[in-house]
C-alpha cells in the first residue's frame, strides 16, 4: 500500500492532465487563456470543495483512501490555501492516484464529473 502523499503526487498528475483535457474540448482559446482556466480548477480551493460533494458519491474503501489523503501530514502548505483546504485538496489527489494505480479509468471519469459540476461558475468569475 502505497501512502497518501504519494498517491497524491500521481493523483494530482492525473487531476491535473483531465482538467487541461477538458478545457481543451470545451473552448478554442490561446494557450494563457487555458491557463489560467486550469490554475482556478486545480488550485486547492475549488479541490476543497469538490472533497464536500465527493464524500456522498463514494465507496466505502474510496471514503477510507479520501478519509486517509485527508488526514496525511506533508511539511508544507501553499500560501494561498489554508491547512483544512491544503488538506482536502490532497485527499482528492489521493482518491485520483488509487484510482489511476488501480486502473479504473470509468471511475475516474465519474468522479471527475462530480468534481467539475462547479466548474461553469469558478471559470466565469
């Protein structure tokens, strides 16, 4: 078994490669436009969030890898995130990398889906 900072680190790789996926489907727009729409979905404050609507959508042993990311304690924490966000967002890092090392591509997808369901609204502000 892997620890939750490492599947946090392949995780949040994953997280990361389907939000400039689908940005990338969804508008025809110059490469820094791109950007900056991919810095407001990865940043830990919007993954804080979607940690909020994951919780009702997941397995039990999915609750208990998120439960475990959450719970980790890694040395440092961004300036522009608090420890409680910090924290939630590398819980969904760490669902992320589980599901990836696990294979489970269809999974992935669907709780991507969920995650993004705010999305419209943190891309238009």
């Amino acid at each position: 078994m892997y620890s939750p900072l490492s599947l946090a680190f392949l995780g949040d790789s994953v997280y990361d490669t389907l939000v400039r996926e689908m940005l990338l489907r969804t508008a025809n727009m110059p490469a820094s436009k791109l950007h900056s729409a991919k810095v407001r979905l990865v940043c830990a404050e919007f993954q804080s969030e979607a940690y909020g609507r994951l919780e009702e959508h997941l397995t039990e042993r999915e609750l208990s890898v998120l439960k475990r990311g959450r719970n980790a304690t890694g040395n440092t924490v961004p300036k522009h995130a608090d420890t409680g966000e910090y924290r939630r967002a590398t819980a969904v890092e760490c669902l992320f990398g589980y599901l990836y090392l696990l294979g489970q591509e269809r999974r992935i997808a669907e709780i991507f889906e969920i995650v993004m369901e705010d999305a419209s609204r943190v891309l238009e502000a």
